[in-house]
C-alpha cells in the first residue's frame, strides 16, 4: 500500500525519507496526518546540513479552474512568526520619500532613476516591490520584467499605498503573497527547521496560511481546496488534514 507519492530522479537522501515516511503512514494506516504530526515526522528525517535549516512549505491544490478569471485565487498572510528568511525589498516612491524610506532597510529604493536601472539592467534581484499610487503609472516601462518575476506592485496585496513604513513593516514581519499558478496550485514558504522555530510556532505559521487561503476562495469557485500538504527540500510531501 503506498501512501505518498516518490518523485523520480531523486537523491538517496531523499529516497530514504520517502522509505521512513511511508512507513509510519503504512503504520498508522492513513495517508493524511495532522499539521504537528507532520511536522514532528519531518524534524526526524535525514535532511541536509544546510547552515540554517530546512525550509519548509505548504502546497495547496485547488478545485478552480485557472483560466476563469473569475475563479483567480490571490491573497497574503503575514504568518505570525515570519518565514525565517531576509526579504530584499525594493520601493517605488516619489523623490521627496526617498530618504525617509531609506532609513526602513529596504534594499534598494528610488523614483525614475531606480525605473531606469532595471530598464537598462532587466534583472530582478529583489523579492518583493512596493510603491507609492503616484508611481504605479510609471511602472509600465518595467511592467513586463516585474510581471513575469511575480513582483509587480498590486493593491490587493496590499504593495500599493502612501503608508510604506506600515507596509515595508508587514513585510519585514512575515508578510507573504500568495496566487494560484496554472496548475491551479498553491505554494509557499512558512518556516524553517533550525532554533528560531518551535514546532508550536510552526503550527501557528502553518495554520494561519490556511486560513488566509481559505478566506481567499473566489466566490465563483464551487470545489475549492482539493488538498493540502507539507514538504522540505528533501523530503516527499505530507498530505495534511
């Protein structure tokens, strides 16, 4: 009987975990667990002695269908104990901002100039952007490379404002933005396993990224969330109740 599903073309690492997590699943007899149940499994396994941890993630599929532009999922959650991972942040504002926002630590901040730099450069090193209202109508020089990077500054996610110390503050916080992709999946990080997270704190992470999903259900959408797993870098996934 076989619970999980192996990837091919894998690692002996993470062949090994696969053994280990279908056998406690054969054991149990279920192919979904509990979120601490997984996690407490995945603390356990062979994983790689990276300096600061395994990152984990939480995958959603979706009963949508991704050509609907009315059945389009698209919301964030600032996950109550961060991602474990320094966000570079790069801010579009007016001129008279510049200085003020440098002082918040973001990465890289500017007015035209910063629009001509990755213009001429055509390179996203960065992972989020924010801007000022008056900005997004300069944005369409650099539309196309933000867009196709998924950092395209957008209000829904809340990217877009006068309030940048508040929303550069979120980010920094936790805050994630999340989409479906053409598969009608969902994916993100919430963690890491090293000695900044608590099982309990990513629980908490875990949980509050299903709820900040399910609150984003399209009112078009009839069978939403499909299911839900957990995975690291070298592990298979842990479907999750």
């Amino acid at each position: 009987m076989t619970f999980i599903t192996k990837r091919p073309g894998r690692s002996k690492k993470y062949s090994a975990n696969y053994n280990k997590i279908q056998e406690i699943l054969v054991a149990k007899n279920t192919a979904t667990l509990g979120i601490e149940e997984a996690l407490y499994i995945f603390e356990g396994l062979d994983n790689p002695n990276f300096k600061d941890g395994s990152t984990l993630e939480i995958h959603f599929k979706l009963g949508i269908n991704p050509t609907k532009s009315d059945q389009f999922t698209r919301g964030s959650v600032v996950l109550p104990h961060g991602t474990g991972k320094s966000v570079k942040i790069v801010a579009f504002v007016n001129p008279e901002n510049v200085e003020m926002v440098k002082k918040l630590g973001v990465y890289k901040v500017g007015s035209d100039d910063l629009i001509e730099e990755l213009k001429a450069s055509q390179k996203v090193d960065f992972d989020i952007a924010v801007a000022q209202p008056d900005m997004m109508k300069k944005l369409p020089a650099i539309a196309r490379l933000l867009g196709t990077a998924g950092v395209m500054p957008n209000p829904k996610t809340g990217t877009v404002g006068d309030n940048l110390e508040e929303m550069i503050k979120l980010i920094n916080a936790g805050k994630v933005d999340f989409k479906n992709d053409k598969s009608s999946n969902i994916h993100f990080r919430i963690g890491k396993f090293n000695k900044n997270f608590t099982t309990q704190q990513l629980v908490a992470n875990a949980q509050a990224a299903i709820d900040a999903v399910e609150k984003a259900k399209p009112s078009a959408a009839k069978k939403y969330i499909v299911s839900i797993h957990l995975a690291t870098a070298m592990s298979p996934s842990i479907r999750i109740r």
